[in-house]
C-alpha cells in the first residue's frame, strides 16, 4: 500500500507544470501573427516558480527570434505564455512558449 502511495505522490509531482503570462497585450496594440519557440532553462521543475523572471526574459528573447524570422519591419510580441515541458536533467527544463507579434505604425 505505502509503495503505491509512494508512486501516486511522484507520478502527481511530475506531472505538475509550471505556467507563465508576461507583456499582456493593450487595447490599442494591432496582432499581425503570432510566435512559437522552445528552450532549455537552467532551473528544476521543483524551483522553476522562484525563477519566473529569467524564464519570461528567455521566452520573450526566443520568442522575438523566431518573430524575426518571420515578419519584417520593427515588432514586438506581447501576450506571452509559456508551459513547462520535460525536465531535461535535474538542473534543466524544457519550456515552450506562444506571444502574439505586434507591427508598430510610424
């Protein structure tokens, strides 16, 4: 009993994620697509909350290097969602995040 006990706790811990939302979008900001990226943050799945900050400054960075690829002229992304994904070892998370792309009108 206490050894399916054991596995029920590790199986719900693992399966927790961790989610973020940074840059909300404002009502005067016009969406011209959207942005996806993944990467690898040095943090444990058990740590990741203490580590928000560095986690929404790295999507935001990968995020406005994949809208880079995408669109031309000066963007922006706001909205930005990220999710855990995979521990990739005890020190490293995987993390995939979403932003909506903004043009800026001259």
């Amino acid at each position: 009993m206490f050894t399916l006990l054991l596995l029920f706790i590790i199986g719900l811990m693992a399966s927790c994620i961790s989610t973020g939302n940074y840059l909300p979008l404002s009502s005067d900001e016009t969406v011209i697509g959207t942005a996806q990226a993944t990467f690898v943050v040095q943090s444990s799945l058990f740590f990741l909350n203490s580590a928000k900050e560095k986690v929404n400054t790295q999507a935001y960075i990968h995020l406005m290097e994949a809208a880079g690829r995408k669109y031309s002229g000066e963007i922006d992304v706001r909205d930005i969602v990220w999710v855990t994904g995979r521990s990739v070892d005890n020190q490293h998370t995987e993390i995939s995040s979403t932003g909506k792309v903004i043009q800026f009108n001259r």
